[in-house]
C-alpha cells in the first residue's frame, strides 16, 4: 500500500475529509488507514461535498476487495491498483468514480487556488497515462 501515491497513511478521517475538501472537485479520491479496524484501508472519495468511504481489504487469499453498496457484487482483485483502476468505471456501487488522485504529498498542502485541470476525456474515464501517473507508475 505504501507505493500508491494515494495512500495518506494513518491521517484519520477528519483530515482525510479535510484534504478531499481542499481538492473539492467531485470524484477525488485518496486511500488511508481505517480508523477503527486494524490492517484494513479506507477508499475515499468526495461526491457533492460529502465523502464517502468504503472500507479496503486483504483477504486470507491475498486478494483485495471493497464494501460498497448492497447489492453490487463484491470483486476480488490481486493487487489494489487494479481495484482502484476499476473503480474508475462508473457502475462500481460507490457514491461516483474515482476520477482525481488525491496524493499524499499534494493533499499535505493547502489547495492554491488554482483553476483545476480539465476533466479526464471520454466521459471522465483516465487514459492509460493519467493513471499509470496516479498510481506512480
């Protein structure tokens, strides 16, 4: 987990809330530790100013997996760059895709006010470099 450009360590939710707040585009997103529940991640993402959290896991098997909305069927993934690189697709049962990285070293400083970066083309889908980018690879 310590690779991904996203993952903010044990920040805890209000300043994870905090950093997604500063980005304030709908769609960004960061990982940090749970809070509550120990070896587990929690997937945020700001959508229509509040954030939404779906709890990261490894299972016995070393598969990754995500809560998310009831209903939806659960996927496994081998490594959690996939799972974040299909939660990128709309239809995932999260509050909205995952479509600005929030990374550690960007969301540890104030927003500058600056105009965001244009949407991602095709309906907000990443090409292949912006999340080869975001994931720091």
């Amino acid at each position: 987990m310590e690779t991904l450009a996203i993952y903010h360590g044990p920040i805890g939710k209000d300043e994870g809330e905090s950093r997604l707040a500063r980005d304030g585009r709908d769609g960004s997103y960061l990982v940090r530790d749970s809070d509550s529940v120990p070896d587990v991640y929690c997937l945020c993402v700001l959508y229509e100013g509040f954030v939404y959290t779906y709890r990261l896991h490894k299972d016995d098997a070393g598969s990754w997996a995500a809560e998310t909305t009831p209903g939806v069927r659960k996927r496994y993934f081998r490594q959690v760059r996939n799972l974040i690189a299909a939660f990128q697709e709309p239809g995932q049962g999260i509050a909205m895709p995952l479509l600005y990285p929030v990374t550690a070293q960007a969301g540890a400083h104030s927003h500058t006010g600056a105009a965001p970066p244009p949407p991602p083309a095709a309906k907000g889908h990443k090409n292949r470099k912006e999340v080869r980018q975001a994931f720091g690879m």
